[in-house]
C-alpha cells in the first residue's frame, strides 16, 4: 500500500485528549476509513514529567515508545499525522519552561524525520485573565495539591509556552497550530465544558483532515462525546486503576 492509502494518527495529550478521545477517533475514522491510532495519554499525564491521578501515574510522554511505534508504521509506508495537545500539566508540576520545550522540540523533530503533518493546541488558559488568585489556589488544590508553582510563575510560564508554540507552527510548513480552544472551556478552565467539548474536537479533527486534504463529512457529536466520555472512565477503571485489564492495543 502506497502512504495516501494508509494513514496513522498519534494522539499525545492528557485528561482533554483522554475523553475525547473515541468521539475523535470514530469522528476521523468515518472520513479516513484506513486510519490507525497510535496514543499516548491519560488525566495529569505530562511530556516530561511523570503524573497521574489518584493511585496511578503515567510515564512522561517525551520517554514511552509511542513515537519508535510510529516510525515503524512511517517505514511501512503510511502517511502520519501526530497531534500534540494538553500542553500544560508539566508547568504545574515544577518543570521549568524550557525543559518543556525541550521535550516538545524532540517529539516534533521525531514527527518532521517521519514526514509527518504536525498539530498543536495552544495553552487554553490564560492564567491571569481567567482566574483571580484565588480560583488559581483552588484549582491547584484539587488537581495539583502538591504544586510549588505560583500563580506568576504559572502565568509567566503559560505565555512563554503559547509563544513558543506560534514561533513552532510559523517555523515549518508541515506543523501547524489550532488556537481558539478556550472558548469551549468549562468552569474549571482547564477542561472543555460537557456540553463544548464535542465542538472543540470538532475543531481539531477538521483542521486535520483539511490539511490531509480531506474535506470533513459531519462533526463530533454531543451524542458521540458523551460515549466517548463513558469509554474513558471505563478504560480509567479497568486499565488505569484496577488493572483488571490490559491497557488497550496502541495505548502507551
């Protein structure tokens, strides 16, 4: 089979990606009917920080083999698109900025040598203009309970991160950047709402399949997204927490 006839898609992301993932996937897969997925996500992951939730944690993106995977399936002739999404948890955990680009620099080099079509997603949260203070000491209280970073050196960070990415995207033809996730965000700020967070795949599943040069049939549903939201807590209880099962074919 020639690349144009097979296509594989790496996922990297974190809770986002996570819950969204079988409403993008199915979304993909209904105008890219070849298309294999290869993923690298999960709630707190980070690309080179190890996170997680509760009694479990994942190894950082930046060090699975979700990427030497893809390169076997780039060696087989498929054409490959990796996105990289949910760029943020590595800020909250400590990591300095630049060790974070770092990590983005070597996984989007390992995409550009497969001659892969590269997407990011800028930061969504604009720290000082989202939340006070205050909301920023409550959030961290609950999903990051034992981060030193302070609400300037998140903002900073956040900034520096979202700069970096636009530079990326300008930078080289084949990597391109989805802004304007924000507006689908919920409460927190740091998730896409229940009732937008199938419009935000929508965004980023379209903006693929037009670069692959595939004009998009449908959108993620709301009915679709809240499949997918199940699928994800069933895959978190049964693979991620109990480990009753294996994790599932192509998850890292």
């Amino acid at each position: 089979m020639q690349g144009s006839e097979h296509d594989l898609f790496v996922l990297l992301g974190a809770s986002n990606l996570a819950r969204g993932y079988s409403a993008l996937t199915r979304h993909i897969s209904k105008n890219i009917p070849a298309g294999e997925f290869l993923n690298a996500l999960g709630p707190g992951r980070g690309y080179c920080a190890r996170g997680g939730l509760f009694n479990f944690t994942y190894s950082p993106i930046g060090e699975c083999r979700v990427m030497e995977s893809a390169k076997v399936y780039a060696e087989r002739g498929f054409r490959v698109t990796v996105l990289l999404t949910d760029i943020g948890n590595d800020i909250m955990y400590g990591v300095p900025e630049l060790s974070l680009i770092k990590s983005l620099d070597t996984l989007i080099k390992k995409s550009l040598q497969m001659n892969a079509e590269v997407f990011l997603t800028s930061i969504h949260v604009d720290v000082s203009k989202d939340m006070g203070k205050a909301s920023f000491k409550l959030l961290k209280s609950i999903f990051y309970p034992n981060s030193p970073v302070t609400f300037d050196q998140a903002d900073s960070a956040v900034k520096k991160l979202n700069h970096y990415l636009a530079e990326k995207s300008q930078q080289n033809e084949r990597v391109h950047l989805v802004s304007g996730l924000g507006a689908f965000c919920g409460m927190d700020k740091i998730h896409y709402g229940l009732f937008k967070s199938h419009l935000a795949w929508s965004r980023v599943a379209n903006a693929m399949l037009l670069e692959l040069g595939v004009r998009p049939v449908g959108k993620v549903g709301l009915g679709s997204m809240a499949v997918s939201l199940c699928k994800n807590l069933n895959r978190l209880i049964s693979s991620d927490m109990l480990r009753v099962m294996n994790k599932p074919k192509g998850f890292y």
